[in-house]
C-alpha cells in the first residue's frame, strides 16, 4: 500500500511537470484561445457603441472586420479595422442633395436679410443668433457626420465661399463639427477626436 501510495505519488507529479511543461511551451497559443477572442469581441463590441452613440448618422462599412481575419497579432488587427473606419470617416463627402432648399419663416429675425450681405471680411452682427438658428434647423448635429454639437464647439461650413459669391444666409450655411470643418478646409490634422477615441479603446482592450 505504501508503495502504490508512492508511485501514485511520483506519477502524479510527473503529470503537472509534463502539463506544465506543454502550458509553457504553448502558452502564446493558450492565451489566444482563452483571452484573444473574448477580448477582440470586447473592442468590437466598444468600438460598434463608440460609433453608434457618437455618429448615429454615418453608416460605416464593416467588412474590414471579416477581411482582417488574416492578421494574425490582434493587436495589429483591431488597428487595421480602427484605420479603416478612420479613413472611412476622413472621406465623408457633403450630401449636396441634402442641403437646405430654404428656412422656416421663425427662423428669421428683424435685419436678418440685410445682415446676411457680406461686408467686407466682417461677420454679420447676428453671427451667434445664425449658428443657433443652424442648430435649431438641423437638430444640433453636424450635417457632415451627425454628431451631436452645440454653439460652443460648433463651426460653420458654407456652401458657397464669400469669395465666389457666397451670402451669409442660412440656406448658404452648414453647422458641422470641429473635425469635419478641418477636413472641409484642408486643414492640418494634427489630431481629430474619432482617431484619439478609437486609438484609446484598442489600448484599453
């Protein structure tokens, strides 16, 4: 009895070094099998939320997340699907067919048609009751992308520039985001909002 007590002893611990050693040897693997997959579902699952509740309005393509399948770090992946729906976004184009036709006859004010003559490189007086007005006409979202904004981190596009003959009526202008106006201008894009977003829910999954 005190021998088979022994070997079962010794056999059982020659079972977890041998169960030791294949975890060790394929321990990457392991890994992958039981964190890599709940852990790309989690960024998925984020990533989808961050895009539905900050652009309800864009319809981003997902077949990137199919296509990616081939990468085998997952790291790398998640960037590669993080890249393409940043390119899809930076590629948004103006809905031309969507551009106001006219204003509700309440959205006008006293002035406001003689305001709305360009004068010189000056604003009209009434600038901040015309980005208000935009707001209240296209439910305090960006027409570009749909995100939500409000008068203080709001910029306004126009349709026509003043310097080909653009006015300053609200038919003539556009409420977009900050992001969405430096695309629209060209201008350097040192950081825009979506990139630092998304790049942070990779890191942070």
């Amino acid at each position: 009895m005190a021998f088979l007590g022994l070997d079962f002893i010794v056999s059982s611990i020659l079972l977890l070094c041998l169960v030791f050693i294949v975890v060790f040897i394929f321990r990457e693997r392991l890994k992958k099998l039981v964190y890599g997959r709940s852990s790309f579902d989690l960024f998925l699952s984020k990533l989808k939320t961050y895009l539905e509740l900050n652009y309800p309005k864009t319809s981003f393509n997902f077949d990137i997340i199919e296509k990616s399948k081939i990468e085998d770090n997952p790291t790398t992946r998640k960037y590669l699907i993080v890249d393409n729906i940043i390119s899809q976004y930076t590629s948004l184009t103006l809905d031309s067919s969507k551009f106001p036709s006219g204003t509700p006859a309440n959205l006008h004010w006293k002035g406001y048609a003689f305001l709305s003559e360009p004068d010189k490189n000056k604003l009209p007086k009434d600038w901040v009751q015309r980005k208000q007005a935009l707001l209240t006409r296209d439910k305090n979202c960006c027409f570009r992308c749909g995100k939500s904004i409000t008068i203080s981190n709001m910029d306004i596009h126009m349709i026509r520039d003043i310097n080909k003959g653009g006015k300053y009526f609200l038919e003539n202008l556009l409420p977009v985001c900050k992001d969405c106006f430096k695309l629209l201008n060209n201008q350097k894009l040192n950081h825009i909002t979506i990139k630092d977003d998304l790049y942070d829910i990779v890191k942070t999954t």
